[in-house]
C-alpha cells in the first residue's frame, strides 16, 4: 500500500512540475485571475469537493437519522399504542423474531 501511495504521489508531482505554464481564467465583469495550470486545477477540484459534500451533507444527515431510530430506553421505541393504551408491538421492527 505504501508503495502505490508513493507512486501516486510521485505522478501527481510530475503533473505539477510539468504543468507550471501561467494560464489566465476570464471570469465575471471583467475580472481576470492569472495562476499556474495545476494551481487551478487543484482550486478546482477542492472546489468541486466542498460543492459536493455540501450538496450531499443534508442527504447524510437525514440517512444516519433514519438507521438511528429512538433508543431502546424510550418507552414509544418499537412499540405503538392503541385505543385502549395497550402496547402494540411494532411488526416491521428489526428485533421482533429475535
């Protein structure tokens, strides 16, 4: 593992070594940004990364909820009540047959 670690790592220098030429980004009203090519290439992609893991965070946080219900310590967990404040067992609860 250490050595495909250190290969990647010797790759992605040379890519940078290689790729020092300035290039100029024409962005909005007129503004101009002028960097090296890996340099905007590594904005991008750490962009691209925050983008995403913004996107998906609220998806996460909303499955992590759902596979974390209430605890078993709870007196509703597992368990609904009737009519008559009896306790009905929940059929689709993942310990019932246990």
């Amino acid at each position: 593992m250490w050595l495909l670690n250190a290969a990647i790592f010797f790759a992605l220098f040379a890519f940078a070594l290689n790729n020092q030429e300035p290039v100029t980004l024409h962005l909005f009203f007129g503004v101009q940004w002028q960097a090296p090519l890996v340099l905007v290439i590594l904005v991008a992609l750490i962009l691209g990364v925050f983008l995403g893991v913004a996107v998906m965070l609220p998806l996460w946080l909303r499955a992590r909820k759902a596979r974390h219900p209430l605890p078993a310590s709870s007196p509703r967990a597992g368990t609904a009540f009737d009519a008559d404040s009896t306790l009905i067992p929940d059929p689709h609860d993942p310990r019932h047959g246990l």
